[in-house]
C-alpha cells in the first residue's frame, strides 16, 4: 500500500441494501427505449431488413448487459467444480451452493489452533462488528469512501466501485473493518474475487488503535486481475518487507495468513506462497481485519474504466489454543 499512512474515517455500522450501478441502469434504460421505439414507416423495401438487423444487435447488446450485471452482483463464476487438494493449511469444502463453489473451513481445519470466528455473508445486513468507512482514504486525496458501496447480497460481502452521481460522478469505492474483534496473533482466511482490474483491492490487518504503522497486507492488487502482493510495514520511517505472485485474481481463491510472535506467512488456496521470519517486522499489538478498495485516479493510477466489485463468500478466524 501507499508509504503514507492510511487513516480511515468515519467508523459506522452498515447496514445497506445492494446497489446497482447508475452506469448499468442507464444503459439497460436507453437498449429498452431503443427496442420499444416504433419504427417509420417508408416506401424503401430495405426498411424491414434495417429493422431487423437492429432488433437482433439490441438484442444482443440486452443479453450481455444482464450477463454483466448478473456477474457483477453475484459472482457466481466459479468455473468448474472446485478441486481441494490436500494441503498445510484450509481452503474449504467443496459445496455448489455457495457463490464461490467452496463452503467455509471447518473449526479443527488447523491444527493447534481454534475457530474463533466465521461468517458466510447471508441474508442482507453486515454481521455484528463490522464498521463501513466513509470520507477520504488517507494517502488518496482524490478518493472516496461511500457507506453504499458496501453491501451483503447474493450470500457474499461486496465492495462495488462505480460513479457515483452523489459524488460528482466520481468513481467511490467501498470499504470496511472488523473494529469489534480485534485479535494479537491468529490465522484469517478469506474466500473471495475481484470482478475487474482498476482499484486496488487489499485485505489486510491493521492496528486497533489506528496509529500507523504495523500493517500486514496479506493481498494486494494494485489494481491488476493476474497479481497479487503480500507486505508488512513496521518501524516509524516505515520498513516494508514484501512478496509478489502471479494469479488470476478474477477466479476465487482462499487467502490465508498465519500470524505468531515470529513469524508471518502467507497462503494462497492451502499453499504457502510467502513467509516473514523477521521479528523486528512482526506486530505484536492488536489488530483488525479490513478489506478496501482504493481508486488513484487523481493520481493517475489504479483507476477503474467500468464498475467492479471485490467480492468476498466468507470470512474464518482463528486462535491458537
């Protein structure tokens, strides 16, 4: 993330209902108005065959317009069946009815430790504990936080970044931590996607007292669908320790990070892909889970074409025994 600190603003309690973008609405408003219009009447016999050539090309234009939007709030492309392949550390449990394909982890899925916490996302209100920001993201003068960008639809929490008009058509992005469980120490895993490249998507661990740093990011876009990054900032001139990793980010994964005393590692789908064995870098204060979306474009950089979402299926927590 930025070398800045990142202040969040606002801490509140969402409980929103899913928007659909205004982009999505407008367009579906203007293929509906162009399908009903009647058509002029003329001597040229060429008019019917014009006519139906347009019908087929709105027609068409309909079915991927709903496909888009279909996609865009629920997520639901997981592909072919899940494969869980036996690993370390817990991906899930290979089951088609959730969006992602994959239910949540059980609570004995890693040993030595003890399920502290989950949440599947269902029904429509944000679960005990979760805080929605608002305002400007630090680091991102030209950004903006909007408590209607984050919404629990479709069995999933979603962070929907599109132009907002309640923000002079600025592109607003979504945001939010879980300030009502801080943990010192655990494993997090996190089932989820991103739609689309533009904002950058970060799931990350960042301190209950909101003074910066230490900040674990355990998943990091930087706006991109085919990367990820890992980062650890510590120390008051900010010292960074980081990993990067090439995957398809529109695809779900299961992202995982380990957090002791000594150590910080990183998973990705039950496999290790990243570990710090720095003690000096390791927090050892109590922090919390956030996810955000951050959009650069006043800085000309990481900035969407077209709505996207971060889309998360499930969240588990757990503590060593």
């Amino acid at each position: 993330m930025s070398s800045e600190p990142d202040t969040h603003f606002g801490f509140r309690r969402g409980q929103v209902d899913s928007p659909l973008s205004t982009i999505d609405v407008g367009t579906l408003n203007y293929l509906q108005d162009v399908a009903e219009h009647p058509a002029k009447r003329a001597s040229n016999p060429w008019n019917k065959v014009i006519a139906g050539v347009v019908l087929l090309v709105v027609g068409a234009c309909v079915v991927v317009v709903i496909n888009f939007v279909t996609t865009y709030n629920r997520g639901s492309n997981f592909g072919p069946t899940p494969t869980i392949v036996q690993s370390q550390y817990p991906v899930g449990v290979v089951n088609l009815r959730q969006p992602s394909g994959v239910a949540p982890t059980a609570s004995d899925a890693l040993k030595g430790y003890s399920l502290s916490y989950a949440s599947d996302f269902t029904g429509n209100v944000l679960p005990k504990g979760w805080n929605v920001f608002f305002g400007v993201p630090g680091g991102d003068p030209g950004g903006q936080f909007g408590l209607k960008h984050v919404v629990v639809s479709n069995g999933m929490l979603q962070l929907n970044t599109w132009r907002d008009p309640l923000y002079k058509n600025h592109w607003v992005t979504g945001g939010l931590c879980q300030c009502g469980r801080p943990m010192t120490f655990g494993a997090y895993f996190v089932r989820s996607r991103v739609t689309g490249g533009g904002p950058n998507a970060v799931e990350l661990l960042w301190p209950l007292t909101n003074k910066w740093p230490p900040e674990i990011d355990f998943n990091e876009t930087a706006g991109s669908i085919t990367s990820s990054s890992s980062t650890i900032h510590w120390s008051p001139i900010n010292q960074i320790e980081q990993r990067h990793l090439t995957i398809d980010m529109k695809r779900w994964h299961t992202w995982g990070v380990i957090w002791t005393r000594s150590a910080v590692t990183y998973v990705v789908d039950g496999q290790v892909w990243g570990k710090i064995a720095n003690v000096d870098a390791v927090p050892k204060i109590p922090m919390t889970l956030d996810f955000e979306q951050i959009a650069l474009c006043g800085l000309h950089s990481e900035c969407p074409t077209h709505p996207v979402s971060m889309q998360i299926d499930w969240v588990t927590e757990y503590q060593y025994k």
